[in-house]
C-alpha cells in the first residue's frame, strides 16, 4: 500500500516513517499506534551471517505460526545495539519484547522498574522447567525473573588443526608453555594471537582467565551481590600486569585496540594469526574459512601458583530476551517469548550458530556438531566452576571503567596497578 493511501486512510498524524537498521541496510517501515496483535521487536542479530541466518527463521518461522501478531522488527549489531537500547530505555520509549545482556546491563533497566517480572507466566505449563536453572539464575534479581536466557557461550582457545601439524607445533597445557609457543609463532612471522579489541569486550577474556587461574571464580560475582569481602586481591593487578605482557611481546596484532573483533577473526582464518581466544560463536563465525581450515580448540592453560580451581571456565549466559513493563501487549510479547525459546527454534539456532543454548535437550550432539559437543563434554562438564562473563555481570558504569582501565593496561598508557585500583573502585560503587 502506498503512503498517500495510508494517508488517506489514517490520516497524515497517524502515519509515521522511521529508518530501521536491519542486518545492515536502511528499511523504511510503516508503524501505526499500538494495538492488539502488534509488537516491537529489537534484537543484536546483525552483521554477522550465522545471526542473520538464525533470526531470519525464527522471525519466518513465528510468522507462519502467528499471522495474527505482527512484528516491527529493529536490528543492529552488537555494540551499537548496546546504546540504542540504552537510549530508548533512557528515554521513556522503549520496544515491548528485546534482546538484552543478563548481569548489570539488564539489572540496570530492572533497577528503574523497566522490565515485566515473567514469574507468573514461566509458572504456566513448565516453561521454567525447560530452562537450566543456572541459566535462569542470571537473569533473575531478588527472586524474579525479568528475562528468558537464550544461549550458553564459553571462552576457549581456538586453532587451525591444519597449521599447527605443518609448523610441528603442540597444544600447550601450562601457561609458560603456551607463552613459548607464542615466542616460537612470532619468529615464523605470524602473529601468535589474533584480538580485535575495538569494542573493548575480546581482551577481557584475557584478564578474566587470568584472575579466574590466579584467585578463583566468583570474584566480580562476589561484588554484584554486594559482599562486604569482595575483593580483586593482588591477583587482579597481577592479571592486568600478565595480559599487558602479551601486548608488549608484540604476541597480539598491530593496532590491535583498534582493529575489530571481525578483521581479527579475518587474520585467524588466513592463517596470519595462530591461535584465537573467543567464545563458542566461533565455530559459527569460522564456517567461512578457506579449504584445509580445520578448527580445534583447547582449555586456557594452568598457571603456576594459581590459587584458582585451573579446570574452571569462562561461561556464561551471552543473551536473553526481555518484555518492557510498558508493553501494551503483555499476552502477545509472551507468546513470542515462548516461541523463541521452543526446543524447536532453540535446537536450530544451536545448528545454526553452533552455539549451546539454554533449553534442556536442544544442544543435541546433531545440531551441535562434535567441536561444540566436545566443549560441553570434555570441558563445561568436567569444570569445577562455570564463572560468567564480568562484563555483563557488572553494573554499566563499572563495565564502562573496565573496558577503559584494560585497554589502558594493553596499550601502556595505563599500569597494572592503576587499572586494577580502578577496576576495584568501580565494582565496589556497585553502578
């Protein structure tokens, strides 16, 4: 229908044009007043093919199967997601069902009274029941629950099988060794480790194994839930100090604080790069890589000294889904919450995006494929602690000071002692 029929129809206040950034192109969509059977709907599955992939299904999928519910759909990538969502939340004109961060980032909206408490609704037909109840426990706060997690990532280190045969390379199981490594793959004339860190996120993944080798798991944890005794310990400046070692041995790329997670990911498949240290996303985001390419992965390396559990990992709920309190339409953001997290949409994104999610029985070994099947086997279950991303559990401003201090850190414009005094401050504001 064309826009001077609506306008006739409607009339010239009723009909409104607005730009919507959709996996990376410019659409314009007709949005009329809020009423039974329509939703807005914003989520982060942009800019990546894997993602794009997963939502063009569910959203085909949901379509078919609710034709009486239509969706205005709003999408971005990642990071800038992050702030146009927190513009709109900010601003009082929030969507009424999106993708959300669990931990701080999502606490931050439940905190202002933003986001619909799902408690009754999970009680219905054993919805709550198909979760992983530690998955249900990081988007809960003070008993209720505001989101519906969707995906289970872990952290590990990626390699090319391929590569490290022809170079006689091997996995390295202590950290000294894996530092050794690095010597040996900087003089072949390679970088040793790819890391894209524009967007702040990749390096912490660093200093969090470091700080979970050095002291344990649960550390930023122990801040959030407000313990008087949380503590980084002089292990926090000691895994700034180890992180800011790797970048000044030149074992990351050149520029790397301002290169992108994508371009690094680029370097790993070329083989410019040797090794990766990423999430389980990775087995999605490596499907374009050359002929020959054959992904591995193994643990972060024991440290010696390390007061910490050394089979801990890094894991954590990456995503969720939330309702607005404002929300017009609570009956219908539910049904579509529900069909997002069916065992059948949630076993195809694990297909899809090889990524484990947070349904009971969707991460089957099919869909999961046998890298992804072997992490959750060999490594999540052998774990002695699964300690979630700090980046997401910390409140905002915390996040904020984080990402700056370890960037500081890396690039030198910042010491270890300096990065972890204000890291420490952060978490302990607690904003």
């Amino acid at each position: 229908m064309q826009l001077e029929v609506l306008h006739k129809l409607f009339g010239e206040e009723t009909v409104k044009l607005k730009s919507v950034l959709i996996a990376g192109a410019s659409l314009a969509l007709s949005t009329f007043p809020a009423t039974a059977g329509e939703l807005t709907f914003w989520h982060a599955y942009a800019g990546q093919q894997d993602k794009v992939d997963f939502i063009n299904f569910a959203l085909e999928a949901f379509a078919k199967k609710h034709p009486d519910i239509t969706l205005d759909v709003v999408a971005a990538e990642q990071s800038a997601y992050k702030t146009k969502l927190n513009t709109a939340m900010a601003s009082g004109n929030p969507p009424d069902v999106f993708y959300t961060l669990p931990g701080g980032f999502l606490n931050a909206f439940v905190k202002g009274g933003q986001m619909y408490a799902l408690d009754q609704d999970l009680a219905k037909d054993g919805w709550r029941e198909s979760f992983l109840e530690s998955a249900i426990a990081q988007t809960s706060k003070d008993g209720h629950t505001y989101a519906v997690p969707v995906d289970v990532d872990s952290v590990v280190f990626w390699y090319d099988k391929a590569l490290f045969a022809e170079k006689g390379w091997t996995v390295p199981k202590t950290y000294d060794e894996l530092m050794a490594l690095a010597e040996k793959i900087k003089a072949d004339g390679l970088v040793p480790f790819a890391l894209g860190n524009k967007d702040s996120w990749p390096a912490t993944f660093w200093f969090q194994y470091m700080e979970m080798r050095l002291k344990g798991s649960g550390v930023v944890a122990s801040f959030v839930n407000g313990d008087a005794n949380a503590s980084l310990g002089p292990e926090g400046e000691k895994a700034f100090e180890k992180v800011a070692e790797i970048a000044k041995s030149e074992y990351f790329p050149t520029g790397f604080n301002g290169m992108s997670d994508q371009e690094a990911n680029m370097l790993f498949l070329n083989g410019q790069a040797a090794i990766l240290l990423n999430g389980t996303w990775q087995i999605g985001a490596s499907a374009d890589a050359p002929e020959g390419f054959d992904l591995g992965y193994f643990a972060f390396p024991t440290v010696a000294g390390g007061a910490g559990d050394q089979s801990d990992v890094l894991a954590g709920v990456a995503a969720s889904f939330g309702i607005s309190e404002k929300a017009e339409n609570k009956s219908d953001a539910v049904t579509l919450l529900k069909f997002l997290s069916s065992p059948e949409v949630m076993t195809k994104y694990v297909e899809l995006r090889k990524t484990m999610v947070t349904v009971k029985g969707a991460t089957t070994e099919a869909a999961a494929g046998p890298v992804l099947y072997g992490i959750s086997n060999d490594l999540m279950n052998a774990a002695g602690h699964l300690d979630s991303f700090y980046d997401t559990a910390m409140p905002p401003a915390a996040t904020n000071t984080y990402y700056t201090a370890l960037q500081g850190a890396l690039d030198g414009s910042v010491t270890p002692a300096d990065a972890a005094k204000r890291l420490e401050g952060a978490l302990k504001d607690n904003k």
